[in-house]
C-alpha cells in the first residue's frame, strides 16, 4: 500500500497542499506549530476518517472558514484508488462526507479504504490510562481490517446505550431487556472473538520487537483481558460465557442502572518480567513498550492483509533515546511507505529517506534529500 499524493484544503494551517510521497521513509522538519502533526492527521483520516487529535471536527477547518477537504490517491493490492473526506460547517453543525473514487459513500465503506498505523504522543498513555484508551487502540485496528467488526461494535455500542437508558427508567420492561441482551450477546461475540484473535498475535509481536530492544532482556506481555471470562474462543464458547454473565450480574445492574458486563468493560493487560508495566515500569520502559505495541501492530496488519499500511509517527523520536531511534529508524526504511516528524534531523536516518521541511502551513517544493 503506498499514497501517491496527498491534496488538502483548507484544513487546519494549510490554504492548499498538492503532495507526491515518496516511496519508503518520508521525514518532515521544522519547528513546532508549523503544520507537521497537521499533515499526519490529514493522512490518517484517509485511512480512518477521524481525526487522531480532536473530536471537534470544526477544529480541523481552516480559521474564518467553513469548508476543508483532504484527498488522496493511493496505490492498494485491487489497483489504484482515490479518497477524499470534506469537512463542512453548518447551522445545524460540522458534518463530514465521503468519497471513494469520486462517488459518495457511507463512513463505513470508506473506513479502510486505505490502513494506518498511527503513533503519537498521547499514545504513550496506553500503558497508564484508562482502559478506554486501549480498547480504542485494538477498535481502530480491527475496524480497519474487517467492516464487519466496524458494524458490530457499532450495533454493540447502540445496544448499550439503550440498555443503560432502559435500566435507568422507573419501570423496567422484562421482555424488553431480553431482547437488548441477545443483542449484545450476538455483536458482543463477534468483538470479543476478534479481539481474542488479534491480540494473541500482537503478543507475539510486540514480546519479539521489544526483546530486541531491551538490553536488559526484560520480557514483555500482552494479554487481552475480556470483561466476561471465556474457556473456548469460539462463537458458541464465547456466547454462552456471555449469557451466564448477564443472568449473574443481572441485580446488580438494575441496581446500578448500567449495563456492568461486557466488551465495553474489556481491557489489554501490559506485564514487563510478570509484573504490572503501569505500576512499576519506569517512564522509558512504558515509551519502548508502547513503541513494540505499535510496530506489532503494523506487522499483524501487513500479514493479515498480505499488504502493509502507512506508518505515521509524530514527533515521537524524541522520546526515545538515540540507540532506540537509531534501531526503529533502521527498521522502518524498509517499510514500504512511513511518515515522520520532527523538529530536527533524527540521528541513524537510513540512506534513501526522503527529507522535507515545513513552514507556515507549507511543504517546501524542493526535499532536502530524497
């Protein structure tokens, strides 16, 4: 998979943008708050639609504006394709709308369209926040992967908001309640399956990224820790697991007035020599960690897929220290297309990467080195 070009308008600082990628390692210079993070963010709602920053989609319209689109053409397994996203602002709100090879299409047909792995700042607090974060962290990956994944967690997540307002009510309907729990039951399997699958080879990943990182051959864990315990990983398996558990905490939840049992409540376990990477690791532990996560995760998406995705890093060099750098630098040139920022040129930058710098909202036409 490999971008081609890259058009904005009026997205964020940029007036215009009209960029051709160059093959393998693309590395974007210049001081903060000159648009770097912003072409990143625009990449990454090709592949995801969403931005990685904001959950205002106002936010990423040029200031004064009410209209900013983001394109591009890429190259995939099925051939070439063109996608584009616009953001406009209304009355009633900023709506985003969205096309695949210029016909109109729905969110979920343009999720993935093109796949992205991202990594930025904020993902460092994968290790000590809340687990919400790394539910969001497998959601994207998986959603991008299989639409169908996408329509059941979004089936799921409807069916626990109207539970949640169900069990809140005064007079709670029995038969009703029913019906949202095979509901759940049946989205429910799906995502805990999958989950199940895909987090069992990031372990694998990430424990081997990360042993070649560690000096001190420290060993690092994965492990998906699901909200409802299952013995099989199979629909049945998983299924029946499921119904025990809503008839188990059934009292407590109309108690409670929320729905207490499933993947909403899942969460990724993170252990460094068998202990806990959140209360005990040290700051630089958690930032190689998160770095495994993120480059097993690529490499479980280029097998499952037979084609790899963008790799889109910002600004995160700097966290790292210069042999880690040196050593993921070395290993990224030969992805087939990634992205990078940063305020200066990051040391072990391999021969064939192509070097541009940022100004104000502007690419320079001329790389530095390419």
């Amino acid at each position: 998979m490999r971008l081609t070009r890259v058009s904005l308008s009026n997205f964020r600082n940029y007036a215009q943008l009209d960029l051709e990628p160059a093959s393998g390692l693309n590395v974007f210079l210049g001081p903060n708050a000159q648009g770097k993070s912003n072409l990143l963010e625009a990449i990454a709602m090709l592949g995801t639609g969403k931005s990685f920053r904001t959950n205002r989609d106002s936010d990423l319209i040029r200031e004064g504006l009410d209209l900013a689109t983001v394109g591009g053409d890429a190259v995939v397994r099925a051939g070439s394709i063109r996608i584009a996203c616009t953001i406009a602002r209304g009355s009633r709100g900023t709506r985003k709308r969205y096309s695949v090879n210029d016909a109109p299409v729905r969110y979920a047909r343009f999720l993935g369209s093109i796949k992205v792995v991202t990594f930025v700042p904020s993902d460092l607090q994968l290790v000590v926040g809340a687990p919400g974060l790394r539910r969001g962290f497998i959601n994207v990956a998986l959603a991008q992967e299989d639409p169908r994944y996408y329509r059941a967690l979004a089936r799921y997540q409807k069916t626990v908001q109207q539970k949640s307002a169900l069990l809140r009510s005064e007079d709670v309907d029995a038969d009703l309640l029913e019906i949202y729990d095979r509901a759940l039951i049946e989205s429910g399997t799906v995502l805990m399956l999958a989950r199940k699958h895909f987090v069992d080879a990031l372990a694998r990943e990430a424990r081997r990224t990360h042993a070649r990182w560690s000096d001190d051959a420290e060993r690092l864990d994965v492990a998906y820790a699901p909200s409802v315990a299952f013995e099989t990983p199979s629909e049945d398996g998983i299924a029946a697991a499921f119904e025990a558990r809503l008839a188990a905490v059934a009292p407590a939840e109309r108690a409670r007035g929320a729905a207490l049992a499933g993947p909403h409540r899942d969460d990724l376990e993170l252990l460094l020599d068998g202990r806990s990477l959140a209360a005990y690791g040290s700051q630089g532990q958690h930032r190689t960690a998160v770095l495994a996560l993120k480059v097993a995760e690529y490499t479980v998406m280029r097998e499952r897929d037979a084609q790899p995705p963008l790799l889109l890093l910002d600004d995160v060099l700097s966290e790292l220290d210069e042999a880690r750098s040196s050593a993921f630098l070395a290993g990224i040139g030969s992805y087939e297309q990634a992205f990078v920022t940063a305020t200066h040129l990051p040391d072990g930058l391999p021969e064939g990467a192509c070097v541009r710098t940022i100004r104000s909202g502007a690419v320079e036409p001329e790389p530095a080195r390419c």
